[in-house]
C-alpha cells in the first residue's frame, strides 16, 4: 500500500504520463470545470431525442420534498428525534456501504471478491433499500461506463454537462436500459440466477424499497409507542420515516451521483487512465472509498479502491475483515501493490 509500490510503471502509470490527447494537453485537475464542460461531449445516441422518464422524475422529486420537509423549522422541531439522526446516519453504513458499495459495485458489477450466494443475496437487498434499480439495471449501467467512460457512450458522463453526469441521465429515457432484454447482454451472469431475474419483474425491486421503508416507519411507532404513548408512536414513526428512510436514501443518492459527476471532474490523478476520472477525497470520505475513482478506472476489479496509504477506504476494511472471518474469498488486490 506504500507509495513505493507505485515506482513500477509497468505496473501502474503515474499521472506524469501525458494526458490523452483526445481530452487535453494537462492534467484533470488542471483543467477548469468550463472549460471540460465546454468540450461538449455530446449526448449517448441511445437517449436521443430525449425523453423524461417520469417514474423515475416524479419518485425522486417526491423523496427530495420529504428530505425539505425535515429542514422547515416547525417539522425539524416536531420530527427531529436523535434517533432518527442516528438511524441516518448508521443506515448510510448499512444501506449505502454495505449495499451499493460493496454489494452493487465492488461485488455483482466487478467481482472484486466471492462470498457464498446468501451474503451476495443480503447485500444486493440492503442496494435496492437505496432507490438506485435492480441490480441487473445498476450493475449493466455501470458496466457500460466502464465500457465507454467519457466517451459518447457513456451514459452518464460529466464532460456532456455537470448535471447530465450527476442526475439528468436518470430521469431520462436511454434505449439500452428500458428493457431487461436489451440490457441482458452485460449482465448475463447475474440472470442467469433466479434471484436477480425475478427482481426485474414488474419492479419487484422496488417493493423491497417500500417494503422496508415501512418496516423502519413501523419500528419507530413501537418504539415510540414504548417511549411516551400514542402521539409519541406517530412523531416516531414520522421521524424515521423522515431521517432513517428519505434523508439517508436523498444522501446516498447523491453520494454515488456524485462519483459520476464530482469524481469525473475535480480531483488528482494516479493513472493516466483514458477517461477523466479522479481520486476525490470528499468523495471518497463520503461514499465510504469510492471516491478514489481514477484509482478504481485504472484497476477496476480490485476491491480496495484506495491505493495508496492514506487514501483510506472504509469499503475495504469491511471487505478485509470479512475476509478474515471467512464470510468472503478470492479478493482482488490493487495490482500497483504487487500481489
Ligand atoms: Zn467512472
Ligand atoms: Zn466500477
């Protein structure tokens, strides 16, 4: 993990490489924002001409107003229990780390690692607890990034615009991935298991969603309930409704939006990847070690995206320790630490 390991250039490129002509002469970081956005990469064919789609732009303009509502002073006071501010923040952990992080990205997209099929199965359902689709959708989304980043293809590429790359491409029509059946093809290996086919079914991963959205709204009427009687059990359940379902989903969203937009953007590079991603530390601290993005574009299997020593990733620590209780296998180190 020393810098050290980083002398071998065969192994891993340092950023001292020039930088793609087809982006620039400099460096990312070097480059101001306008400038990138002004190289106007256009739009991916498959969204053109474009079409909102509006299940996705009513469910996540609805789940913003909850996240608002918690902030109007009357409703902060009436909601705020610090229950629910622990909850949020512990479910940023449990939902966002241990399900997208880790289960989404670094397990089903890359298979950093391998685990028996009941602890892929656990993981895949604390991701779908984040609004972010199916797995199959997610993982075939991510897949055809790495296919195609920076480059037209890309379906969620910051140099088109900021916003585009943050949160337009989501809530808009892309010809790829309005059918199972047009997307199978980058995620064969999942649907080939039952489990992940039947998700895609009629949006049954949704259902897990509001499944354990009601689940939390529930616990907090019993525990409120338990604490202090009726009105007490209804501001409880209000308040993780709020803190523990819509205000960590609105915050893991936007953490992994931000990988695709901040971490394609702003940021020191390792490797002269062929794509303008970055290692972003706020984003990296954020989104539990996905921040190292120019890092993971270089090595993309690799379960630990930080590479160097103090490019911490919390991911990882999970990913070892599971390892060392035997829960997981066969984990990919970065190949710039020589093993
Ligand atoms: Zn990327
Ligand atoms: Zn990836």
């Amino acid at each position: 993990m020393a810098e050290s390991l980083f002398k071998d250039e065969s192994e891993a490129q340092l950023s001292s490489d020039p930088w793609p002509a087809s982006i620039g002469a400099t460096p990312v970081d070097a480059i101001p924002v306008a400038q990138v956005s002004s190289q106007g990469l256009p739009l991916p064919i498959e969204v053109q001409p474009l079409k909102i789609l509006w299940s996705a732009a009513i469910v996540l303009t609805l789940i913003h107003i909850v996240l608002l509502l918690a902030f109007v002073p009357w409703t902060f006071t009436w909601l705020f229990t610090w229950s629910g501010l622990v909850l949020a923040i512990l479910g940023h952990f449990v939902f966002g780390m241990l399900g997208v992080t880790i289960g989404y990205h670094r397990l089903l997209t890359h298979r950093g690692f391998t685990c028996p099929t009941w602890l892929g199965h656990t993981l895949a359902v604390l991701g779908m607890c984040n609004l972010q689709d199916s797995p199959a959708r997610w993982v075939a989304v991510h897949r055809m990034h790495h296919r195609h980043s920076d480059q037209q293809a890309d379906p969620h590429s910051p140099l088109v615009s900021f916003m585009w790359g943050h949160v337009g491409w989501v809530v808009h029509r892309h010809k790829v991935f309005d059918r199972t059946i047009h997307y199978a093809p980058y995620v064969g290996d999942l649907l080939r298991d039952p489990f992940y086919r039947r998700l895609e079914r009629h949006d049954a991963w949704l259902l897990v969603f509001i499944a354990h959205a009601v689940l939390i709204t529930a616990a907090g009427a019993l525990v409120g309930y338990i604490a202090g009687g009726a009105s007490e059990a209804l501001r409880y359940a209000a308040s993780w409704a709020v803190w523990a379902v819509a205000v960590r989903t609105v915050l893991v969203l936007h953490g992994t939006w931000s990988v695709n937009s901040l971490a394609h953007m702003f940021g020191y590079r390792n490797y002269a990847t062929k794509d303008a991603s970055t290692n972003n530390w706020l984003v990296a601290l954020f989104t539990h070690g996905e921040g190292w993005h120019n890092n993971h574009h270089a090595d993309p299997q690799a379960a630990s995206h930080g590479h160097r020593s103090w490019e911490l990733d919390m991911s990882w620590w999970v990913i070892r320790l599971l390892e060392a209780v035997g829960l997981v296998k066969n984990v990919v180190r970065p190949k710039a630490w020589g093993s």
